[in-house]
C-alpha cells in the first residue's frame, strides 16, 4: 500500500454536515445550559443538584480530553504496551479526589480546590497555588489545540497553522454560546458521544482487518495477537525497569489529583453519597473508553506492520485508521468525537484559568472589586492563556501528549501536597507550602529537557514527560512540606486554631479534637521516605 | 463512638487507597516479578497485558462500589456519633 503524502477526508460535505449537526447538539445543549444559569451555584457547580450517573459521565468527560482520544494510541504506536499500563492508572484521578479530599470540600461546598487552600493556609499560598494552576492550565490547553489542530486538518485538508485558527474560532464559538463548567448534561452527553465514536467504528476497523472480534472491540482483539507477536515480537514486552514503572505513581496518579476542574466535578454532586456513587458511574465509561483507545493503539501498530506504512503524525492514528478502513462518514462521526473531547476539555482549561484569576486570585487582591469587574477580569486572563497555549501549539512537540504528561508531573510538585497533607495533618504550614511548592516547582521547570537542556535529569521521553524529574521534585516537595513544617511550628509559626478547626470540620465532625488528624510519627516516616525516592530518582536513567 | 468512627475513618482511607493503587499499577507487579509474565494467556493475550488492563477497568469499579457502599456507611456513623455527642452534652441540633 502507498501512503498518501496526507490523510484527509474526500468527502467533505458529508464530514461538514456530521461535525456540524453535531456540534449544533452541543451548542444547543450549552445555551439550554446558560438559560438555567441563574446563580454562582448554577455557574459553577450545576446548582449542587447533579445525580450520580450524570455526574459520573460528566466526570469522565472533562477528564478525556484529546490525550484520550487522540494522544493514547500515537504513543502506543512508539511505546506499544508500556503506554498502555502507563495510561491505565489514570482511571485513578477522580476515585483519589474523591477518597482524599473531594468528599471533605463538598462539605465545604467549595468551588476549587484554591478555596480550601485559601481557608487552610491563607492567602498568600492561595496565590502561589492559584497560579501553577493556572500555568499548567495553559500546558493541558497547549496539548488540546494540537490536538484539535490536527483533527481540523484532516477535516478541511488544510495546512496546520490555518487549522490551529479554525480550532480557536471554534472553542470561542462553543464559550459564547453558553458552553460553561455548568453545563454538566452537555459534557455527560459529549462523552457518550466520545465513547461511541470511540469504540464502534473500531468495531469496523477490526472487521477489515480480520478479528472475529469485532463485536467488542475494547477487549476481543486476542485472536489478532499471534498476527501482531510474529510481525513485533516485543509488542507485549514490559521493556522498562521497575523504576520506570513506579516513577508513574508520583509524576502521573499523584498530579492529575490536584487538577482544579476535575475536583469541581466531586463538588458539583448533589451529595457526598452521590459523589461516591459517580466515580462508578465514572469509572465504568472511562474504562470503555480507555479500552477503546488501546485496541486503537494496537490497530495502529498492525496497520503499520502489515501495510509497512509509517504515520508521520502519530496523533493522527485514530483518524487515519477510520479513513483508510471505514466509509467516509464513520470517520467523519470519529471526527466529530474528537472534536468534542478537544473543546470540552478546552472549555473546562479555560473556565478553570478564569476562575482562578478571577474569583481565586482576584478575590485575594482586590476583595473590594465588583464581582462583574472580576469576573471580566477573569475572562481577560482566560484570553490571554488561551493566546499563550495558541502561539505555542504553532510549534508542536512530537505528541500532543507531551506538554500534558510534563504538566502533571509539575502540579503534583507544588500543589498536591498542599492540598492532601492540608486535609490529613493539622501540622502542615502556611509558609512550608510556601517555601516547598515554590522550590520544588521551580526545580520541575529547571530539570526538565524543555528550558535548560543542559541541566535535565533523566533522559529521552521519560525526562520530556516529566517522569524522571517528578521522580525527584515530587516526593521533594511532599518531605520539604513535611520537615519545614515541623520547623516553622516550632519557631512559632504554627497553623492559628481557626486553621486547625477546618480539618475537622470538613470530615465531618461537629467538634474540635486536637489529637485528630496531628499524628507525630507518620509524617516523619513520609518524610524520609520521599527521601529516599527523591535520592532514587537522581540516580542515572 | 468518635473515637472509634474516627480511627475506622482512617483505616478505611488507607485501605481504599492501597486497593486502588493494586488495581490502577497492576502491570507493576508484573515488572517487579517477572515470573508472573509467564503464567499463560487469556481470552488470547498475554496474562501480562490482559490483567492490568481487567483491573484498571473492572476492578477499580468494584472497588468503587466497596468504597461508595463503606464510606457512606461511614459518614452515617459520623453523623450518629455527632448526634449522640450533641444528646450527652445537652445540646441541640443545627
């Protein structure tokens, strides 16, 4: 088979039609959303009134982004199986909110989680914290646009940087019409449609291609493996050492925990009972759609083995499968899915930046503002990040999912154990945070291959992830916290009873005990032991 | 009781988390133990490839649902022993 220099669809009316019937269900959907928009409730939280399996679709939703859709099977594609375990793990974003700390701010009935910082330690750190948010916002919205670039590409066979600007037009399009963090039934109704999109057409893909599994296309693919393990035999091999394997807990379980519009998704539940119940609902969906994405990936490395074609846009995999094997308007549904996931998840970055420098920030600065004015204000810096990740994603990295992974790795090295140690120890303090997440942010940044390339730790795609450096920044950061806390308390510093109370309160109990939750042994033990992984990380890769 | 729905609190905390972590890093285990990489196939793969990718699905709903059914349980215990708290002490509800 000869490979087209690009992959487009032919018939773009048809496409046109698709995408757009559908995106008109979307805008419908959102501008039904801003007309029940009534209160900040409405705006931010759905009005507190969302059920479980809504909520647990919507959850699922605003964390399957175009790293889902599109990024996953372009790195199995290099990879192959290691980037399937190292994906799998992400299912554990939202059930870890919900156990560690989300329960406890819908008692809050807290927007982000920058309100909890703010009431735990003060403002000053709600600042710090509010604006690494906002910095890896940018980076997640950075991986969206390279996505939605390339989709709009084989969409309208035009060049990416004019398919850059179509996916800007389009996200502001979707904004102004009313496509809100509230609009929680528009983002449960996009992941059914991402699911679907997902996961039927490949049942048609795999047709083509000979499995008698079509019918499930998530996990009947086992007839294919002898086919796959004779053209690659290492397809299936663990490749990498134990090292490689655990440094995903720190830079890639523990970052995604502290991502301010995943949290609100845990707030926005009608109640703590029904929160829990919406991670099974979460769970379940994102696990389809997950399973879809490796049977994709799989495809992909089948394809190029049997065809000897090799993508030179791996993120386009997803696509360029349904255009090679599917009708014309199968592909253009598979389009339309991915389009969905870009500017839903697109949406939720932006709306996150906006509130933090709007309501978070601002509400710090200048409490005295008009909330209209902060609110405008907001708006203005959701602009300008969105110009930021725009002029970036002009410059693309290899795959869409670099500057997302790097992300992670960077919010659980300054504001994860602010916020899990915030809700577990009475001890933790205002200025150790300060200090850890400050220190430990910076040395992310400066050890990563993407500003200093002479000072990086690690190397090749573990280091442009952020893999080998949050390896050491992010256990750092956690004993930092812990050590420093310990110090400053003891110079006299130490957290106010106000700043006590709140972590009983928000467990639950209608009374204050200083012994709850103010162990003195444990937080030593985290302490050297985050040590000791830090020291392991700065070992050679 | 506050005493004792309080260390329940903790302790089905660093359960679930244990649970979820074996079901999110089951390839891990795999890595750490290579023996187990030779246990055969299932439903056509590579027991290696097939399990993480069952318990990151399905086993993490069944946690969830273990999780859902005692922490609820637990909030209910909370909310009784702040009750009672508030009937010893003499003191009404909100």
């Amino acid at each position: 088979m000869q490979p087209p220099q690009v992959y487009v669809i032919t018939e773009l009316w048809t496409a046109i039609i698709i995408v757009g019937g559908m995106f008109a269900l979307f805008y419908l959907m959102g501008w039904i959303g801003l007309k029940q928009t009534t209160s900040t409730d409405d705006l931010y939280a759905a009005g507190f009134k969302v059920g479980a399996l809504v909520n647990g679709l919507a959850m699922a939703s605003t964390w399957a982004s175009l790293a889902t859709f599109l990024g996953v099977s372009a790195l199995i594609l290099k990879l192959q199986v290691p980037f399937v375990y190292l994906w799998l793990q992400w299912a554990l974003s939202i059930p870890l909110i919900t156990l560690l700390y989300g329960t406890s701010m819908r008692r809050m009935k807290a927007y982000t989680p920058c309100t909890f910082i703010k009431a735990r330690y003060g403002n000053p750190s709600t600042i710090v914290i509010a604006c690494w948010m906002i910095l890896v916002m940018v980076m997640y919205a950075l991986g969206q646009l390279i996505g939605l670039g390339q989709t709009f590409e084989i969409l309208f066979a035009v060049k990416y940087e004019t398919a850059l600007i179509i996916s800007g037009i389009v996200v502001i399009g979707y904004m102004v019409a009313g496509g809100m963090m509230g609009a929680t039934y528009n983002a449960a109704f996009q992941m059914v449609v991402m699911t679907l999109t997902m996961i039927v057409p490949m049942g048609w893909v795999m047709k083509v291609m000979g499995s008698s599994g079509w019918w499930m296309p998530p996990l009947a693919y086992g007839d294919m493996v002898p086919s796959m393990l004779k053209m690659i035999p290492t397809f299936f091999d663990t490749k990498y050492d134990f090292r490689w394997y655990f440094s995903l807990i720190p830079a890639f379980t523990l970052g995604p925990v502290a991502l301010p519009h995943l949290a609100a998704r845990v707030f926005t539940s009608a109640s703590l009972k029904s929160a829990r119940w919406a991670v099974v609902w979460f769970l379940f969906f994102l696990g389809a759609l997950f399973s879809g994405t490796y049977v994709v990936g799989f495809a992909g490395n089948f394809f190029q083995a049997t065809t000897g074609i090799v993508i030179k846009k791996p993120d386009q995999i997803t696509l360029i499968l349904q255009l090679v094997y599917s009708p014309q308007w199968v592909a253009a549904f598979v389009l339309a899915g991915a389009i969905a996931a870009g500017v839903s998840t697109l949406n939720g970055n932006l709306m996150a930046i906006a509130a933090l420098a709007g309501s978070d920030i601002l509400g710090i600065i200048a409490p005295q503002m008009d909330a209209k004015k902060r609110l405008r204000i907001g708006f203005v810096v959701l602009a300008i990040g969105g110009l930021v990740a725009m002029i970036l994603s002009f410059n693309p990295p290899t795959f869409l999912v670099t500057s997302i992974l790097w992300a992670f790795g960077l919010l659980a090295s300054t504001a994860t154990p602010g916020i899990l140690l915030g809700v577990w120890w009475k001890q933790a303090n205002k200025y150790a945070l300060l200090v850890s997440s400050t220190i430990c942010g910076a040395m992310f940044i400066i050890i990563s291959p993407h500003v200093i390339k002479s000072i990086v730790i690690g190397k090749g795609l573990p280091a442009a992830l952020g893999m080998s450096g949050g390896l050491v920044t992010i256990p750092l950061s956690f004993s930092l916290f812990i050590i420093l806390s310990i110090i400053f308390n003891k110079m006299g510093y130490a957290p106010s009873q106000e700043e006590k109370a709140v972590l009983d309160r928000i467990h639950g109990w209608n009374d204050y005990r200083e012994d709850r939750y103010n162990g003195k042994v444990w937080p030593w033990v985290v302490a050297v032991v985050c040590l000791v992984i830090s020291w392991w990380g700065l070992q050679p890769w | 009781m506050k005493e004792k729905a309080y260390k329940k609190e903790i302790l089905v905390t660093i359960v679930f988390i244990i649970f979820y972590m074996l079901m999110g890093h089951t390839a891990s285990l795999f890595v750490l133990f290579p023996g187990l990489q030779g246990l055969g196939e299932m439903w056509g793969f590579p027991i290696h490839y097939i399990i993480p990718v069952l318990t990151g699905w399905f086993g993490m709903v069944i946690v969830a649902i273990f999780a859902a059914i005692v922490c609820n349980k637990l909030d209910d215990e909370i909310e009784a022993a702040n009750r009672a708290d508030e009937a010893a002490s003499g003191k009404g509800g909100e």
